[in-house]
C-alpha cells in the first residue's frame, strides 16, 4: 500500500487531509513537520508521495529555520529523495503563487488550501504517486 508523509503544521489540516486519504484513497498516511524527520522518512523508501506545506511555523533543520519550499529543495537535491513526488499545499493562492512557488521549490505539483473537491484532491494524488 503507498504511504504518503504530510508534512503540515496545522493540526486541522492534518486531521482532514489523513481522513480525506484514509478514508476516499485507502492510502496509509504518516504527518511530521521535523524537517529532519521528514528527510529520514523520505529516504527510507517508505514514503510514496509528499504533501508539503508552504508555510511551516516551526520547522527547523540543522538549527536554521525552514519552509516547505527549503524542505522540497533539499528534497529534490537528494538522489536519494528526488525521485518522490512532491505536492506544495498552500492557502496562498495569489495569480502567480502556483508558478513561483513550483519554479522556487522544485515540486511537482500545488495544491490550494481549504481543499474543497476531496476527489479531485484524491485524484491529483493517486495520478502522482510512485509506485511501490
């Protein structure tokens, strides 16, 4: 079964987006927003897809604060973690924010927050997940 790591601070976010996959996708879901956790989940070969928050409150790795957009970068710098699929999920949903942040970040994909369809949510997901 594909795993999928949310990486969000919001615990409401969190709780939606795990029953939303659980429930419509029957996919297994893991949540951290400990950037170190998330590069050691990333590279165990465990995680299937990643559904990144732009804005992380508190994350922090190797001491200096980071956002979903640094956590991706170094993601896709890893060859061991570039090949994962990466969804940017964000309330900031300007003209021009999608753009921006995929060309900064380096992610697949963006998805805006609240998530309104939750098949189109699925959907987007499943299309971009890496096989097991």
């Amino acid at each position: 079964m594909a795993t999928v790591l949310i990486v969000e601070d919001d615990p409401a976010n969190i709780l939606v987006f795990t029953k939303i996959l659980k429930k419509r996708a029957k996919l297994d879901v893991l949540h951290t927003e400990d950037a170190t956790e998330v590069m050691k989940l990333a590279s165990s070969g465990e995680i299937s897809l990643i559904l990144m928050d732009v804005s992380l409150a508190h994350s922090s790795y190797e001491g200096k604060p980071v956002d979903g957009i640094a956590i991706t970068r170094m993601l896709k710098a890893d060859a061991s973690t570039a090949h994962l699929p990466v969804i940017l999920v964000t309330a900031h949903a300007m003209r021009g924010d999608r753009e921006n942040f995929l060309s900064q970040s380096g992610a697949d994909s963006y998805i805006s927050k609240p998530v309104i369809d939750q098949q189109a949510f699925v959907d987007h997901i499943q299309r971009l997940i890496v096989a097991d």
